[in-house]
C-alpha cells in the first residue's frame, strides 16, 4: 500500500474503500509510523496544528438501566464507581467554568440512562442557556441517551451546538455489547439530532472483541450518519463488568485505528478519548499527528491524566489549542473523578 498516494487522494477530496481501510488494520508494526505520518498530512490539511480541547461535565451518575457490558454505570454493575442523581445548574455550572478556563473550547453535558425526559431537556437546557450567556464562543454538546421527538429541537433552542449518541461497535457485533436496546435506535437518535439542527458527534469504541472488519463496519457506519465529530474510545475494562479483564490493544494497533478513521473521516473532529492513557500509554502524544482533539482531565467513572500534563504534552508535541495558546491555559483543579462533576467521558 502507497500510504503517501492514499493520503494525496483523500487530500484532494477523494475517499477511502473499505478495502483500503481494512489493509490500514493489518498493518505491520513496522509500518505504523509511516502511516502516522500519511494520517497526519490529512489532519494538517483539515486542522493545521490546533487541537480542540473538550471538557464533559457528569451531571448524573451511575443508575443506569440499560446493560451495556463495557459500562461501568450498566445494570448490575458493582464497579466502585461514585454514584449521584442531578448535579444543581450550579455544581454544573462550576465544573463547565474550570475546563474552559483550562482552555476548553466544547463543553459536555453527560447524563446517564436509557434517555432525557422532556423535564430533563428543559434541566440541561437551564445549563445551556447560562453557559452560552457567559461563553458564547464555546460549543456546547449534550450527551443525554436515545432522545424522543422534539426533543432535539428544544436542545438547539436552547443554544446546544452538538448531540453526542456514539454507535460504539458495528451492527453486526452489537448484540455482543448491549440487549436492552439496539443498533438501529442509536443511529436513529443521531439522525435525528442531526435532522433538526445539531452537530452529529457519534464514535466508537475499540478493543471490545470485535474484528478489524467490524471496525471498518463502524467507522462507515458513522460516515454514513454525518458525524462530524468522532471520539474513539479505547475499552476500559472496568471490574465489576462483563467486560471485565479483557485486553486485545497494543499501542501501536491503537495508532492504527486512529488512523483508519482518520482516513475515513478526514475533515472531522477525530478525538482520541476514553482509555487513551491505559491504551496509548507512552505513545499519547503521537495521536495528536492524527487526531484534532481531545478530552481534557477525567472520564466519567475513571481518572484520566492530569489536565496540566495533557496541555503540556500538546505544547510539547508543537501544537496548540484551538481558539487559545497553550500557553495561556490554565489547568483543571486536582478535583480527580471520585468527586461529584469532576471530568470528562468518551
């Protein structure tokens, strides 16, 4: 494969087989920064040098009723993980202010469960509306579950610029991963968000059993909703999970799959999320040659890294943050994810 002459054609406007994003997996080691390289001529076309930083704030935690295997928040789930009902408009509103001036430029708002009821929409809408009132220029993205009609509607009304609703797996795996709800109501949810006004950010989840054909699946699946925004998550075996204990990443295959959607989706918001330091390890700071974005401080249920070594491993990879310097960031406050609000999710 002439990963140089890839990189030209999809430059120019072209795109990727499935074929062609399937030899991309099967790489060998040897090759992978090579392909680094190629992926990163494509994200400097599209992105120059910036990095998007995101922030998530858990207004709800734990409780779910759905049975997603990898969740630490599932059905059943004894993972040692804090578990809350709604964060106050201003608990959300504090942990918001903290990763914007750590140089957030998106703002999450997560909720777990099945899915918002309409009192929910207008709770999160509350946030919004302040967060826009005071940061104008900052994006705001829900994360609330399978959304019902006209609720998509009354989050743009209320300024949201994003829905997030990850497909997580291809279709053909996603009975390996969840029962208590299917493929085709995610992508219908993200449709739907995109359908009335709001940015689709959906992606997936790597590391899960799946085979590399499921992971070029999932990766033209997400082409074909629109997303525009594609975190890539890296399975955190939590304890307490049926997904517990389970490996099958290296960080070199990891390189790879940042790549292949790079290669898929070459002008979105690729970002590296979830498990990037268990998964990555010492090899973080080469996905920013591929991806444009990344979570700043914790996950949902689990620590990430430092907020104040995330920006300097972007200064020090010679990048900056989108709309602001790295330099004139300030980091997140040792709030760590044990306590309520505190961090971010894939």
């Amino acid at each position: 494969m002439n990963l140089d002459a890839l990189a030209d054609r999809v430059i120019a406007g072209g795109t990727v087989t499935a074929g062609e994003a399937l030899a991309i997996l099967d790489l060998d080691d040897a090759l992978t920064y090579p392909l680094v390289a190629a992926a990163g001529r494509i994200r400097r076309h599209h992105h120059g040098t910036t990095v998007k930083v995101n922030h998530l704030v858990n207004l709800k935690s734990g409780k779910c009723p759905e049975d997603c295997f990898y969740c630490s928040q599932r059905l059943g789930s004894t993972a040692d993980i804090l578990r809350y009902t709604w964060l106050s408009q201003q608990e959300a509103l504090d942990a918001a202010e903290a990763g914007i001036r750590a140089g957030a430029k998106r703002v999450c708002l997560v909720a777990s469960g099945r899915g918002p009821t309409d009192r929910d929409v207008d709770r999160v809408g509350t946030i919004i509306d302040s967060l826009k009132a005071d940061h104008p220029d900052v994006e705001v993205c829900a994360c609330l579950g399978i959304l019902k009609e006209g609720q998509a509607e009354r989050l743009a009304g209320h300024g949201a610029d994003a829905y997030n609703h990850n497909l997580n797996t291809a279709a053909s795996h996603y009975d390996h991963i969840c029962t208590t709800h299917d493929y085709d109501q995610r992508v219908s949810t993200v449709e739907h968000a995109r359908e009335h006004g709001l940015s689709a950010c959906s992606g997936l989840i790597a590391g899960m059993g799946e085979t590399h054909e499921q992971l070029v699946e999932v990766a033209f699946e997400l082409r074909a909703v629109g997303a525009d925004s594609v975190p890539v998550n890296f399975l955190m075996p939590f304890d307490g999970t049926p997904l517990q204990g389970h490996s099958q990443l290296t960080p070199l295959e990891c390189l790879r799959i940042l790549a292949m959607v790079r290669f898929v989706h070459p002008d979105a918001d690729v970002r590296v999320a979830g498990g990037r330091e268990q998964h990555l390890r010492s090899l973080q700071a080469p996905s920013l040659e591929i991806c444009n974005s990344l979570f700043l401080g914790d996950y949902l249920t689990s620590e990430g890294q430092e907020a104040g070594d995330d920006l300097a491993m972007i200064r020090d990879a010679g990048f900056t943050i989108w709309g602001q310097d790295a330099e004139d960031a300030v980091a997140l406050p040792p709030t760590r994810s044990r306590k309520r609000g505190a961090g971010a999710a894939a």
